[in-house]
C-alpha cells in the first residue's frame, strides 16, 4: 500500500521549458517577420540610390549603365530625361519618399480597366528630386533591377 503521504503531497511543477521554446519560437517569428517587412525592397531602393548618387556626382554614362536601358533608349535620349538641361536641372539632391508595390490592375482614361495575371515583376520607387514635388517616380524591375518609368 502506498505511503498517504505520498498520495496527499503536491505535484512535482510543470517543466518550464516547453512553454520558455515556444515563446522564444514566438518572438523570433516576430522579429523575422518585422525585420522581412522593413527590408523587403532593399535591393531596389539600393539600385534606385545608387542611380541617384551618380547623377549627382555628374557621372552621367554610370548612371546609363545603371538604368540598363532596352536598344531604343538611346544615351541622347536618357540625357533628355536626365541631363542638366531638364526641367528639374542636375541633381543636387535626393529623398527616397516610399515604395509601392506594382499594381495588378491598371485603369486607362476613357477605356476599360487591364487586369494583369500574377504578381507584379517590380516595384516603384518614389523620389523627391532637388525637393520638388511631385516625387519622380521609377519603375524597378526586382529580377535584374533595371530601372524604367513606371508603365502606368
């Protein structure tokens, strides 16, 4: 027969270490998914930088190069849009204001409204510009991070 003062004793207490992993696990969730979420278009807000910074230091056949332009956009023509002679002139300085995910529906003024399949294949990049608003904004193409106008 058992001891009654072994039956009548209190319960050895629970062991603290399933619940002190799973709080761990919890908080590491957490700070992966902050950490994801803050620097989820690095690598595109680091091209678009990088483009930035050669324009302002004048650089303008690296800031092309940069751009990685299609055979139709000739250097003549990336002068147009870049060069000194632009309506906000050369870049003194630069803000990288947000960035947006590229919409998956475009509406076109005074016809229908296209819906693309999947995901967007880039993002865009808004930047104030010498403080100018409205902030330029640039189309960047996460796969090889080549730069354009937004299409829309």
């Amino acid at each position: 027969m058992a001891d009654l003062h072994s039956l009548f004793a209190a319960p050895p207490p629970p062991n603290p270490w399933p619940r002190r992993l799973l709080v761990a696990a919890l908080i590491v969730a957490v700070v992966a998914g902050v950490l994801y979420w803050q620097f989820r278009y690095y690598a595109e807000i680091k091209q678009v930088e990088r483009f930035m910074e050669a324009l302002q230091a004048g650089d303008y056949p690296k800031a092309y190069q940069l751009w990685k332009p299609t055979p139709a956009y000739t250097y003549d023509r990336f002068l147009e849009d870049w060069g000194e002679t632009t309506p906000l002139g050369r870049v003194r300085s630069y803000e990288i204001v947000g960035v947006e995910k590229g919409p998956s529906e475009i509406a076109v003024r005074g016809g229908p409204t296209l819906r693309m399949e999947g995901a967007s294949s880039g993002v865009v990049v808004r930047v104030r510009i010498n403080g100018v608003d409205p902030p330029v904004r640039l189309w960047v193409e996460s796969k090889d991070k080549s730069l354009s106008f937004p299409p829309f």
